[in-house]
C-alpha cells in the first residue's frame, strides 16, 4: 500500500473511531429517557409490557456495525483498541458530568440544579453498568466475528456480522438491565420487558445494517484493493 493510501486508510479509521465513541458516550448520557415502540401491537410478558426501550438503545447498535466494519477492514487489534478507547471516553465523560453536577447554578441559569441532577445524576451508575455489559459485549462480538472469519476464509460476511451481534446483543442487553435493576436504577418489574423488547429491537437493527455493512467493506476493499481476507495494517 502507497503512504498516501496509507494515510487515507488512518483517516478513516479515526472517523469511525469517532463515530464508535460519539454512538457509546451519547447512549449512556441519554438513556433514562423511555418510548413505546409498537411495532406488533400491545404485548405483555409475565405482565411486563414489552417494546418500552430507553432511548440510549438508539445510538448504541451503532457501536457494532463499526467494530465489525474495523475487524473486517483493519483487523482484531484495532477493533480492539476502539473498544477500549470508548470505555476511557465514557469514564472521562461522566467524570465531566459529575464536575458540572457539583458545581451550583446561579438563579439565572436556564437549567437549575434540581433539573441538572434529575437527568444526569444517575449517569454515573448507568456508565457503570453499561461499561460492565459493554466489555463482555463487544470483546465477545470481535472474538465471535474473527472466529467465523477464519471458519469461512473471509466468506459469508452475513455470517459472521449476523452471528456475532445476535450472541453480543443478548449478552449486552441482559448484563446492563440486570445491573440497573440491582443498582436500584430501574425495577425489577420492568426487567422481562425490557430484556426482550431491547434483544428483539437489536436483532432486527442487526439484520438491516447487514446490507450496510457489504456496502462500506464493498467500498473499502475497492478504494485499497483489498482481497476477501485482507487486512489494512496501519503499522502501529
């Protein structure tokens, strides 16, 4: 590879990079916030109703299309790395909001204290549960995606994104409920609910971006003529 290409690849990698940790911070700053999604009408399971999702599930599917879009692209290592970078930037993130939290508002601000803490005040716990599903999550997504990736040779893409993010998925959704819930963050009631609903969401994101992600590897291996199993080394 050419060092312009060289260079070009790096650029790349630091905006999905970017979008990787934009997608993680932004879920866990705005997750106590819940919708209805309604898409097979009203559905109760053990009397919990299903399809209320925090709106922190939005950006989140997000994070795993990147990671399997850098493991097809860049390889294990560098999946890797993104990971552990959104894991500093949530910690550093949430260290800014308990800073701001502690600080008091003047009797002019548009946000007053009592306001500020009711939407950030548990963020801190959220981080910290979903930093402990996040781990499991994507280390077992990359550790999944790479084992089919030698399975096949580099074949059956759809395989090993689709396998990866259902196993990663199911693990991340239950971790960080069940966190939340023993933290006290949400009730147990809602635990079933939102299980389902959030593993069942994420499936079906899992199988739309399937079509998203041989588009930008299609891209990828033209623009660097890359063959089915090649890697871009960046060479650090």
């Amino acid at each position: 590879m050419s060092p312009a290409d060289q260079r070009k690849a790096y650029r790349i990698y630091l905006y999905l990079a970017a979008l990787f940790i934009t997608s993680l911070v932004v879920s866990n700053l705005i997750f106590q916030k819940f919708f209805y999604w309604q898409p097979f009408g009203d559905i109760t399971l053990f009397g919990a109703p299903l399809f209320e999702i925090s709106v922190g599930i939005l950006p989140y599917p997000i994070t795993f299309l990147i990671t399997d879009l850098i493991s097809e692209i860049y390889g294990r290592k560098k999946a890797n790395q993104v990971v552990t970078a959104g894991i500093f930037a949530s910690f550093f993130s949430m260290g800014i909001v308990l800073l701001a939290n502690a600080l008091p508002a003047i009797e002019a601000s548009p946000v007053d204290d009592t306001l500020f803490s009711r939407v950030f005040a548990l963020s801190p716990v959220a981080v910290l549960a979903s930093m402990i599903a996040y781990l499991f999550a994507q280390y077992v997504d990359i550790a999944i995606y790479h084992f089919w990736k030698r399975v096949t040779h580099g074949k059956h893409l759809w395989l090993r994104n689709n396998f990866s993010t259902f196993s990663s998925q199911i693990i991340d959704t239950t971790t960080v409920v069940s966190l939340l819930c023993v933290f006290g963050v949400l009730p147990w009631s809602m635990f079933y609910g939102l299980v389902v609903s959030g593993v069942i969401f994420k499936i079906i994101i899992a199988f739309l971006d399937t079509p998203l992600l041989y588009f930008f590897v299609y891209l990828m291996r033209r623009r660097f003529h890359l063959e089915p199993n090649d890697e871009i080394d960046l060479n650090f």
